[in-house]
C-alpha cells in the first residue's frame, strides 16, 4: 500500500506506532479514523518513557517507575534497553557513553537481578517484552492486541539486535500484529502524514527533501524522494498516491546529543578533578548528577551564551574529606572545541547527503533535541546554503512514533523490514515466557496487596477526619476512638511483621472495618445522605432557572438558520447590541458578550454582507466595531475580576480573548484609538511590553494629546526600563 490510509479492517480497536528508543514514545489512531493520529500519555501522563526495567523486591517497575530507580538501585535497573540487546564492542561503548551502572554477561545476559527473593540474569528480550506490552497499553488502555503494530527501532540495530526485539515482540505476544521500520524511515512517513494531500499536490510528480534528526543516542542525515509510484508502462500513476526512495541515509551513534552531554561531562570532569585534586568516576551515581547536570546545562546553552554546571555536595573531597560543592563555567565556544569531533563528523555526513540530493534538494527538516544547538543549525545552513529553508514543522519529540502508527493505519510511503527470526530458539523463548509469565504474576498480586493496603489505611485515616467534623458526635467517638487505635497497632504488626501480611487479610481487615463504622456510626451516614439529597435537589433548581434564563435570552440558540429580510438582520443586529450595552451597565459580562457576538453574526450573515448598499455597509461596519469593542472591554472587566480570585494565571484567557476582540476591531477601523488602547493593555497584562509600547505609540501617531495614551506611554517606558535592568543584573551574575 503506498498512498492514502486503507485499512484492511474497521473493526473497533488501534493502529498503534511505537518510537522504540531509549525514551520512547506512542502514538495511535482509532480504526474508524485511521489519519487521527494522537500521541499517547504514560501513566504518569508523560508523552515520552524511558526505555528502563527495574526489580524491586515482589515488584517490576517499568519506564517512569523504573527510572526513579536509578539512583537507589542501580544494579537492579536496566536502562537504555534499546541499546542493551547483544553483547558487542558497540555495547561496551555504550555502557561507558551512558554510564551504565548494571552489569550484564558475557553470554549477553543482564544482571543478575534480585526478584521475589531469587537472584537470576535475565535475556534482554524479556524486560524488552514488558516494556513493549506497557507501551502498547498507553495507546489501547487494556491488555488487548492492536489492530496493527508498527515499530520503529534504530538505524544502527544489527541484525542480531532486530532478532532479540523481535523474540521481545513473540514474548509479549504481540508478533502477530507487529511490523519493524527503521527510525529514517517512520521519519519520512509521519512527513508524508503531515502533508497528507499536499505532499504531491496536481501537477508535482516529485519533491526531494532534507531530514536531520539529532536525538539522545544517535543522530540520522536522510534525503527522501517523494514521488509518485509507477505503473508498468514506466508512467506516474494518477491518483494522489506516493513513495519515498532514499538517495542518502545515514545513521551515527557519534552524531547523537550524547556525544555533546559527554563534551561538556567530560569538560567538567577534568576542571573539577584539576581544581580540587580528585578522581571524578563517571560510571557512580556521583558520575550520574554530573551528567545530569551536563544535560541540564547543554539545554541552557541552546538559549543562552553561556551557563553554569554546578552541584552541591557533589562528592566526598578524600576519604573523611568534606563534601565539595562544583561550579563549573561553561560556554557555546568550549561545548563547541569540546565537540569538535563530533561537529566534524557531521559537516561530513551533511556534506554527502548534499551532494546526493544534487540540486533539487526544496528544504531541510530538523528535528530532535540536537537540533536546538546554535552550532548545529549553523552547520547546516553552511552545508545547504541561504537559499534552502531549514523548517521545523515535525514534533522532534513524538514524529517518529506518529509516523509508525501511520504506517500501521496505512500510510505505507517506505516497506518495513524484511522479516526475519529471533535469537532464541523455541525451548529458549519457552523458558522466557514461563519466567515473564511468573514475574508479571508475583508483581500483579503485590501491587494488588499494597493497594489494599493503602485502602485500609486511607480509610482510617478517613474515619479519623469525620470523628473531628463537624457531625463527629454522631460516630459515638467514645466507641470508635479506641476502635481506630486498636486498628493502627493492628496495621502497625503488619508492617512489621516478618512474613508480608497477606492480601485476604488486609482485604479482611477492611471489610471489618466499614462494617463496624457503618453500624456504629449509622445516624452520621443517614444524614451525611440527607444533606446530599438535599445539595442535588438545590443543584437541579439552579440548573433549571439556568436553563430558564438562557431560554429567555435567546443563548442556546447559537445557529440561526431563520429566514429573514436583510432589513430584519440589520434591525436584530442594532437591537441585541443595545440590550449587550444594557447588560453591560448591569456587570453581566457573559450575557453582554452572548448579545454582541448574536449582533455579529446578524450581519455577518452571507445574504447580509452580499447584498448591502453602501450606506448599509457603513451601517453593519459601525455595529460590528461597536460590538467587538465593547466584547473587548468585557474581557478586560472578566479578567480583572478573575485576577483578584485567581490570580495572574486565572485572568490571562479573559485578556487574550480581548486582545482577539481588539484585533477584530482594528481589522475593520486600523485608527480606532479606544482599540489600540485597549489592545495595549491586554499585552502589557500578558507579559508582552515592547508590543503594548508599540500599540501606544501607534495610538499616539494618530491622537498625541491623547492623555490616556501619554500616561500609558510613560508608564510603560518606566517598566521597560525595570525590566531590562533586571537582565542586567541576572546576566552580570551569569558572566560576573
């Protein structure tokens, strides 16, 4: 399939793409509307999961979970499991470039690990197939299979390395459905899905274009040719269907923002070790802040000349030494000496895909992380020259899972990879999933005790909080008091107990519990749900004169598709702006605003604005300025009132909506001085002075003895003048 999304069933369910990589993200498309495509969340609501296992106790944590585990259990998380597949050279530069801290074996086995009490190593595939099946869950929301799976993993991956993804796939079961791209080319597709009709428009047979892609763990140059694909006479086919043919592609482990973390770890490794005379070991977890600090520090010099890696208590100055606080002085010139290898071996790459591209190349589109580095972008502007446009019109964060799932929902612009078998053999892989199988039971049944657990004891907690409310009296806390303290020693020896109390005791306990509050406190709870009758019964009243209202103001009315005169329109028009001015006078903003925009649509109306004399056309404009004005001013009148309960934070919609107003205005009358004012205003609430400066100086053009406009003018220079001295101050103490 090369065109337009087909799929091959519409029953309910998901295309699913994965970004398989060492933070990976998922994106999906409901099988009734395949070209939707949305980024899926994680269960800590993150669009992007680290790639990571980790094993604790009865439990297997996975991505976020795991992740915050780096630190307190180093040897028990395995992270970058993308790049952890086979053992290799490259594996062992890996472990070194990411600071690997779990150990792995020479059979390509990782750990051992601790689990449940048995110590083991585990095959890669095997976290790999977990971290899969949590993965495709952000997109389907339950354990079932995709309609269609499609995963892109790393240009770089051997084809030992695709085998174990591969066997990850077999053992969470989802090999049937699942299909591999390589990163480049989920690049190209989510491109041709951005496009969609537009990629090959009438009359273009073809389009070639740039892609570089500088992520965390390695770095892609591609030149794609879209083209239309051919019939059998050699001729383009006609219908809006496309291909994409690679004429350059190159994929680097050294071309990855990695490499620049470690320039600048590197850097502070040295300066730190020669000032204070120490051994900074990378691979610890001290090793791992400073990289944290370096990646941290590598995004500040995206947007600012120079920046500062600096920890406190970074590490122990000798064996009983006090504890050293760094502070390491960075800038772009030594992040770019520190990297010159690395911006070396990249002018080269983009040098290639230049070349290849002849002179048909129409735009470069960068994504990813790296691409946000001064020194990059000025790489590639001097590889592709001024007259090439560099855009950046694909989500760096979540194109390449976009462009997976459409290839799964059918948007099949590239082929997927040649499928091939795994590494394991079939006792291996029957192994493997009787030990995932175990896992994934003993941690289902723990995270189910400690819910419980935390049930019991939020539920005390609870009882507790009623006891001291306001109908406390009536749980007979002379009875349930020592009740409560007889269950928290209860709760208590199960904490402590050496054998992990059992779920059917905490569930046990629990139920014994309500049972007991709800018998001895059952005249708190008749009239806990007396009061709530009651509250819904006031609830639906309010609801009713709501309605009622809204009826009576024409407000549920929004289409009016009743036929009437142009001379009716222009008549309802001037009268519903009135009652927006009475209801104005009246501080009900909302309706005011309900009555202008009905005022708007009057005489906005196509059989109204096509057949207007010129009188009636300066008629209709003065109605609408009046009523985008005045739409304006209730804005502001809604922000100010949201600000004193809410904050900044609360009024800044009511203040972008009056700035759209005050637009609208200026669009109809450009010398409107209230709309300048007013628009003014709205810029200089959202944070935006030098525009709120320009309005008044534009206001002024036209009006200077305006004394609203000087005032506004003068104060706006003094908060200029505050604010730019502030930037003195911050940057005298960055370069100070």
């Amino acid at each position: 399939m090369a065109g337009g999304a087909s799929p091959e069933s519409t029953e309910a369910g998901y295309f699913v793409g994965i970004d398989l990589g060492v933070n990976c993200v998922v994106a999906s498309s409901p099988t009734t509307e395949p070209n939707a495509v949305t980024v899926n969340t994680n269960d800590v609501s993150g669009r992007s999961t680290p790639a990571a296992v980790s094993y604790d106790d009865k439990l297997r944590h996975v991505g976020m979970g795991a992740e915050g585990r780096l630190m307190s259990a180093p040897k028990q998380t395995l992270s970058h499991l993308p790049l952890a597949l086979v053992q290799s050279d490259a594996f062992h530069q890996r472990c070194q470039r990411f600071q690997w801290l779990f150990p792995s074996q020479e059979d390509g086995k990782l750990g051992p690990v601790t689990f449940d009490g048995e110590e083991f190593t585990v095959s890669p595939s095997g976290p790999l197939s977990s971290l899969l099946t949590a993965l495709v869950t952000y997109a389907t929301g339950t354990a079932v299979q995709p309609q269609k799976l499609c995963i892109a993993v790393h240009d770089f991956l051997t084809d030992r390395e695709v085998a174990v993804v591969r066997d990850a796939l077999d053992l969470s079961g989802l090999k049937p459905v699942a299909n591999l791209l390589r990163h480049s080319d989920a690049l190209a597709a989510a491109f041709a899905h951005s496009q969609g009709s537009a990629l090959l428009p009438e009359g273009t047979d073809e389009r070639v274009v740039g892609f570089v892609d500088l992520g965390a763990s390695h770095g892609s140059v591609s030149v794609v040719r879209f083209h239309r694909p051919q019939v059998e006479d050699g001729s383009p086919k006609e219908e809006a269907s496309a291909a994409a043919e690679f004429l350059y592609r190159c994929s680097d482990e050294v071309l990855g923002v990695q490499s620049l973390v470690l320039a600048l770890l590197n850097e502070a490794k040295s300066r730190i070790e020669q000032k204070h005379k120490c051994t900074v070991k990378l691979q610890s977890k001290a090793g791992l802040r400073l990289a944290n600090e370096a990646v941290h520090c590598l995004k500040q010099l995206s947007m600012l000349p120079d920046a500062e890696m600096g920890l406190e208590a970074f590490m122990p100055e000798g064996p009983d030494g006090p504890e050293i606080d760094v502070s390491v002085q960075m800038s772009r010139s030594i992040l770019e000496t520190a990297a010159a290898d690395m911006l070396k071996r990249f002018k080269e790459v983009l040098a290639e895909a230049v070349a290849a591209s002849g002179s048909s190349l129409e735009g470069v589109e960068l994504v990813g992380g790296g691409g946000r580095v001064p020194a990059i972008q000025a790489i590639i502007r001097a590889a592709v020259g001024e007259d090439v446009p560099i855009r950046f019109g694909l989500d760096g964060a979540s194109c390449v899972a976009t462009g997976a799932a459409a290839w799964a929902a059918g948007r099949q612009v590239v082929p997927c990879m040649a499928a091939s078998e795994g590494l394991l053999t079939a006792e291996e892989l029957a192994s493997a999933r009787k030990r995932e199988s175990t896992i994934q039971a003993v941690n289902d049944e723990e995270v189910l005790r400690l819910e419980k657990r935390n049930s019991l004891e939020s539920y005390v907690y609870q009882v507790r909080e009623w006891l001291n409310g306001k109908d406390g009296a009536l749980l007979k806390p002379d009875i349930m008091g020592p009740f409560l303290d007889k269950v928290v020693l209860w709760f208590e020896d199960a904490d402590m107990s050496e054998e992990p109390t059992s779920l059917k005791a905490y569930n046990d306990k629990l139920q014994e519990i309500e049972d007991f509050v709800k018998k001895e406190g059952a005249a708190y709870f008749e009239k806990k749900a007396k009061a709530f009758e009651d509250q819904e019964k006031e609830i639906e009243k309010a609801a009713e004169e709501e309605r009622e209202r809204r009826k009576e103001l024409g407000m549920d009315f929004d289409k009016d598709e009743r036929v009437m005169k142009k001379d009716d329109r222009i008549r309802l028009a001037a009268k519903n702006k009135d009652e927006g001015n009475d209801m104005f006078k009246a501080q009900k903003f909302d309706d005011a605003i309900r009555r202008y925009k009905k005022a708007i649509e009057h005489v906005s109306r196509p059989e109204v604005v096509s057949n207007l004399t010129p009188d009636e056309v300066e008629e209709t404009k003065k109605i609408k300025v009046s009523c985008h004005l005045n739409s304006a001013q209730c804005y502001i009148k809604a922000a100010d009132t949201a600000a004193q309960s809410g904050g900044k934070n609360a009024a800044e919609p009511f203040f972008k909506k009056a700035k759209t107003s005050c637009d609208d205005v200026l669009e109809l009358d450009e010398k409107n001085i209230k709309a300048v004012f007013r628009r003014s205003l709205c810029w200089e609430k959202l944070g935006e002075l030098d525009n709120a400066l320009k309005d008044i100086k534009k206001g002024l053009a036209a009006s200077p003895d305006d004394a609203d406009l000087k005032k506004s003018h003068e104060r706006l220079d003094k908060l200029l003048k505050k604010q730019k001295d502030g930037q003195k101050k911050v940057f005298s103490k960055m370069f100070g």
